[in-house]
C-alpha cells in the first residue's frame, strides 16, 4: 500500500442481476478499511496502543512482548504473541561495526496464505494453476542503524522545533525550542546529546546567537558528561527570556566561531548548522497552538511517508572482541504512543503535583525607594505558566529593608477510604493523613506557615469564568451545600514545623470517604522578617491583621496569571 490519500470514498451499488467481479468484491473491502484508517489516523493518531515492551533476553538477542499499533496511515498492527529476535539476523542490521545504537521497529505487512486450486484458470491452461485464498494482516521487525530526522517523527512540528545542531555516526546534538512564546515569557531552549557507549565522554561549548532572546544565565553555554555516569543520551536546558515586543521572530542558534565539541582530547568539525525560530505572540501560546492544529488541511493532517514503521526500541550495543553485546534497551525512544479517550480523561482527573523538596522557581526582585514618610509597599505575582515569582519592594527613604523572603508551594497529601478510625461527637469517622518533611528553604528557625485548600476544575464552563482554579481559606465547610462547594472531603488542616532542619509537616483530617484521592495544599512559608514587613506594609498592630495582610499578598501571589 504505498499511498497516503484514502478519500473520495466510493462503495457499490448493487442492483438485482448485477454480475459481481473481483474488482466488486475488492472495492468493498476496501471501502471500509480506507474509511477506518482515516479515522484511526485523524481520532487516534500513530503509535503503541499496549505492549509491545522490547526485552534484552540475553547478550545479542531481544524479545518483542505482544501488543498493538497504529502506524501513520492508520493501519492497525497487532503482535499476537513473543518473539525473539537475534539482532544480527534481523533485516537492517550489518556487520561493519558494532559499537553503535541501533533502533528496532516494526511495520504493518500483509501475507498470503492458504493456496487453493483456481478453478477458473484451470479452463485456459492445462498444468493446475494455485491462488491464495486468504490475506494475513501482520507486521514486520526491523533494524534501522540511523536515527529519524526530528521533523519526520509524527506531529513533531506541532508544538516544538527541533534543529541538528551537528550528527555524525556516533553523535548527534539536537536543540529544542517552543513555536510559540508569550512577549517577556521565560521559557526553556532544551539541548540533547545522543551518543553510542565507550565513544569517550562529550563536552560542547559555544556562544548563544540569539535575536529577541536573552539567556538568563548569559549567553556561554557548556555542556560536559558526568564523570560518574555513562549513558547514551543526555539532556540540558537553558532559561531565556523572550523580547517584550508582539508579532516579532527571535532566532536561536550557536556563533560558530565559538563552537567546539570534543569525544574525550578529540575535537569534532563542526558544519554550518540550522537555526530555531520562535514566533512571539500576544495571544495564548495553548489556543493558537490548537488553532494550527485544527485549521490545518486535510491533506496535511493525513500527510505520512509511504511505508511507515514505529520506533519500538533503542538499542546500545558495545563492542567485545569481535562481535556486540546489548548494553541497554531503551523503550520507545521517540515518543510515539497513541492514548485513548479513557486514559486521557482519567489523566486529566487526577491531580499531578510537583515534589517541592526539589521543585524549581525562577525569582526576580524590583526595589524602588519611596518618599520618607510613606508606609512601605510589597507586592508578590506568581506566573504559574512560567513558575516565575516576582516580589515587588518599596522601602521609605532612610528605611533598611531587613527582609529575607517568601516561598510558597504545594503538597498532595494521598487520602486513602477508611470506615471508622476515630469518632467525633457528632458521630462522624475521622482520619488524619500526613505529607513528608517538606524543606521551606528559608534555613533554620522560626518561620510562619500559612495553608490553604487548592483545587482545580477541567470542565470548560470553569474556564469560561475563569473560576477553574480554587483556592479556599479558612474552613472551606462555610461553602457546603452550596455552588461553591469544594470537591475534596471536608478537612482540617495542620501544620508542624522543625525549626532546627529548616523544615515542615501538614496533616489533614479528613472525615469519613470512600474512595481514594488527594488533598492538594498550598502553603506559604513566612520568615520573622518578611513577615514584620507585611505587617509594617498593611499598618497592622495586631497579629491578626498581619496574618490577613500576609494572606492577602500570598492570594495575590497565587492567582496571578
């Protein structure tokens, strides 16, 4: 089957006395196998389904787990049972060298079996003529010695561009960019260095040409392999910040004067490379990606290389005296996985939450001096977009600012269903749930640790009234019975803190439920300066006061967009 195009679609029209034919009988197959492709390729897109897990059995020889695909033209392919494969049979696979990274993929293929006795070519020819009476769907494994071309992987274009920044037989240096960013947005430039094993340890230096960018870090990237480790593949990434205009082009490249990439003492030649673009916009990066994605054509949608294959396995192989041996097996190396509509919507239910013992948050600070006299300002913003927190400080003139900072985060804390541990006297089964030491950052002794109750809605109504995300204070119970009504269970909230480590505990009671789940917690964590500082700012002389100043400004900081 070499071509991509299945519409129009045309069927059989069938009338009484019609005299059917082979070509009847194919185009009625072929109806409907065209039709289902179509819509495996626009609904599902290409990719494993299940299994398929590729298995090192021993030194030269893998196993092919069963399991099901679907290749780029929407052809379902289905591995029934194990197979196990020795490399150096496999098609693809030569014996020129073997310190290398070799990749297993499979393909959808088509056999014939079942010969029978053609009775109607027995008329004209006198020898007995055979025919296949059946047609097995099935698939084919193979080696593949190179990597895929990024741009060639599917919908590798829709969100990201990917550049070779230098390839040869043992190393290739790939960069990573979004398509999109928001005007003075931080984002992430990814750089990713694949190389067979035992080639020696890569370093890479060069100077950052980059137009309506800036690096946060400057412009001096180095990357170098870790001494202790050795894999085949590595990755880093680099914070920039975008330009503040709308509707420009930034550029993305390396100053080839300054590029030197070296295996071990050995420097490789670098060739003139490509460059990445960005598109600064002004609108939402996420409905604009979406936008692309659903005005673009049908042809383009469908658009797939004549005989596709999936990327089942990376395979590292080293060289031992004359012949290889697998070092390692990487799954799926690319990505290409189809998820169905229950997974995602299950994906989507569940609360994912960051470990914040070693979460990340990019800061910025802005101080101006303010007339004497005037009481002292402080702002905090959180773009959760960019995970960027931004404090904004007005100290009176004469005035020291003293402060040592802010941090915030959040914890999901497992509810598991329980009937009856604990019983209040109102009758109602309780249970308090923990998290684990959670490092504030702000060093040892005292600090003020204020909670709070988040949640987050997936329904598009939410959306629309920007009511999606939630964040209650207090006790959330005041809601019940209400529209405003928290999904979580009812819950009380504590905290510890470990003055001494520099650290902190939540619990939360829960009352009685029947289902596992998470409670998600934010919390801000306030040393003694930051704190005297809200409350010089809110001109409050009770601690009350301070703490609904400090929540005013923890609230600002959260929701801000």
């Amino acid at each position: 089957m070499k071509k991509t195009r299945y519409y129009p679609f045309e069927r059989n029209r069938y009338f009484y006395g019609k005299l059917l034919t082979v070509r009847d009988f194919e185009s009625e197959q072929k109806y409907f196998n065209d039709k289902r492709r179509m819509m495996n390729r626009l609904l599902h897109g290409s990719g494993v389904l299940t299994g398929l897990q590729v298995v090192a059995v021993d030194e030269k020889s893998v196993s092919v787990e069963m399991g099901a695909a679907i290749d780029a033209l929407g052809r379902e392919i289905v591995v029934p049972s194990p197979m196990t494969l020795k490399l150096s049979m496999m098609d693809g696979f030569s014996n020129n060298e073997y310190a290398k990274n070799v990749y297993l993929c499979i393909a959808y293929d088509e056999k014939e079996k079942e010969p029978v006795h053609a009775v109607a070519n027995s008329s004209v020819r006198s020898d007995e003529i055979n025919d296949y009476n059946r047609v097995l769907e099935s698939y084919r494994l193979f080696i593949r010695e190179d990597a895929p071309e990024p741009a060639k992987l599917p919908l590798a274009n829709l969100t990201d561009q990917t550049i070779v920044l230098y390839q040869d037989a043992h190393v290739r240096v790939l960069q990573t960019t979004p398509r999109y960013v928001n005007p003075g947005q931080l984002f992430e430039m990814k750089l990713r260095f694949e190389k067979t094993l035992r080639v020696g340890r890569i370093s890479f230096q060069y100077e950052l040409a980059a137009d309506r960018v800036e690096a946060i870090d400057g412009n001096s990237i180095l990357f170098e392999e870790p001494q202790d480790v050795q894999e085949s593949e590595y990755e880093m990434s680099v914070l920039l910040r975008a330009d503040s205009s709308v509707g420009v082009k930034a550029t993305i490249g390396v100053v080839g004067s300054t590029a030197v990439l070296k295996l071990d003492d050995k420097q490789l030649e670098l060739q003139p490379q490509s460059v990445g673009e960005i598109q600064v916009i002004g609108d939402a990066v996420r409905e604009r990606l979406m936008t692309d994605f659903v005005k673009q054509s049908l042809e383009a949608s469908l658009e797939a290389p004549s005989e596709p294959c999936i990327y089942l396995a990376k395979i590292c192989l080293i060289q031992v005296g004359p012949t290889y041996v697998i070092e390692s097996v990487e799954q799926v190396p690319f990505g290409e996985y189809v998820y169905n509509s229950s997974v995602m919507y299950r994906l989507a239910r569940t609360n994912e939450y960051r470990d914040e013992t070693s979460g990340q948050f990019v800061t910025k600070s802005k101080v101006k001096t303010l007339a004497p006299g005037q009481p002292p300002e402080f702002k905090v913003n959180f773009n959760k977009a960019i995970s960027e927190l931004s404090f904004d400080l007005g100290i009176p003139a004469g005035g020291g600012s003293g402060i040592a900072g802010i941090v915030s985060g959040v914890v999901n804390i497992p509810v598991e269903p329980f009937t009856k541990i604990s019983v209040s006297p109102f009758g109602k089964a309780t249970k308090s749930f923990f998290s684990g030491e959670i490092l504030h950052g702000l060093g040892e002794g005292n600090v003020l640790i204020i909670t709070s109750l988040e949640e987050s809605s997936e329904d598009a109504f939410s959306d629309i009234l920007s009511s999606g995300e939630r964040v209650y204070g207090g006790a959330s119970d005041v809601f019940k019975g209400t529209e405003f009504e928290p999904d979580a269970p009812e819950v009380k909230i504590g905290t510890i803190a470990y003055p001494q480590k520099g650290t902190f505990r939540i619990g939360v009671k829960v009352q009685q439920t029947s289902e596992p789940s998470n409670v998600r917690v934010r919390w801000w964590a306030y040393s003694a300066e930051m704190a005297s500082a809200v409350s010089a700012s809110a001109g409050s002389d009770s601690l009350d006061e301070a703490l609904s100043a400090m929540r005013e400004a923890a609230s600002a900081g959260s929701g801000t967009e």
